[in-house]
C-alpha cells in the first residue's frame, strides 16, 4: 500500500518559482531602503513600485503553495505549512506596506525583516525533502 502522496512536479516548481521571485522582491526592498535611509529621495519610486512586486510575488507563492497542498491530498504537515507560512507573508506584506507608508518605521523595519525570514522558511521548505514526499493523513 502506498502511504505517501507527492505533489504535482509542476506545482512544486511554481511554488519555487514564486518564492524566489517573492524572496528577490523583498530583497530589492532592502536595498532600496538602505537608499532611503542614506537620504538618496531617487530610490523612493523605486521602493514604492517595488512594494506592488512584492504583494504580486507574494500572492503568486500563495496560489501555488495552494496548488502544491491541494496536489497532496490536503492534509501532510509540510504543505500545509508552506501554505500557511505563505499566507502569513502575504498578510503581513500589506501590513508592513500601511507602517511604510502611514505609520512609524520603528514599526515599518521589524516588519520587514520578519516578513523576510517567512519568505527565507518559505524557500527552505519549498526546497525539503518533507514537500516533495509527504505521509497522507499526516
């Protein structure tokens, strides 16, 4: 009897895919920030649109961490924490945005590197073994 349940190869490569994408977005936020914080008003553009890649990114890992939990039968413990750290990220990505934009940035700058070390689990597990290979009913 087989007792595991792998997702979909392509499922699994979306969510990378779009962890990667969300992981360089935020990066790119980083570095347009430490811009900010050296006076240099020129990358304000540059982190404002950054911020729309970043809710884009995000909604895409999302939908695929979605699509890879659903291709295991909805129930093994990686996928459904890869989707919820996911969702996590999203969630707190607008709030992090609203501190930047209306409130303190002794706020806005936590936010941002806890946002940043969800994408960075967000990666690790699209990357582990546990989600490519998962106990049903687990």
């Amino acid at each position: 009897m087989n007792t595991t349940s792998a997702p979909p190869p392509t499922a699994l490569w979306a969510l990378r895919a779009a962890v990667l994408l969300h992981l360089a977005a935020v990066l790119w936020e980083g570095a347009t920030a430490g811009q900010l914080v050296t006076f240099n008003t020129d990358a304000l553009p540059l982190h404002y649109y950054g911020a729309f890649g970043v809710h884009v990114a995000a909604g895409a890992q999302v939908l695929a961490a979605w699509w890879v939990w659903s291709g295991t039968g909805r129930a093994p413990r990686a996928p459904r924490t890869a989707l919820a750290v996911s969702l996590v990220a999203f969630v707190l990505g607008f709030v992090q945005a609203a501190l930047g934009t209306y409130g303190p940035l002794q706020a806005h700058v936590p936010a941002a590197m806890v946002l940043t070390g969800l994408v960075v689990w967000a990666a690790v597990l699209s990357w582990s073994p546990g989600l490519r290979r998962t106990p049903v009913g687990a």
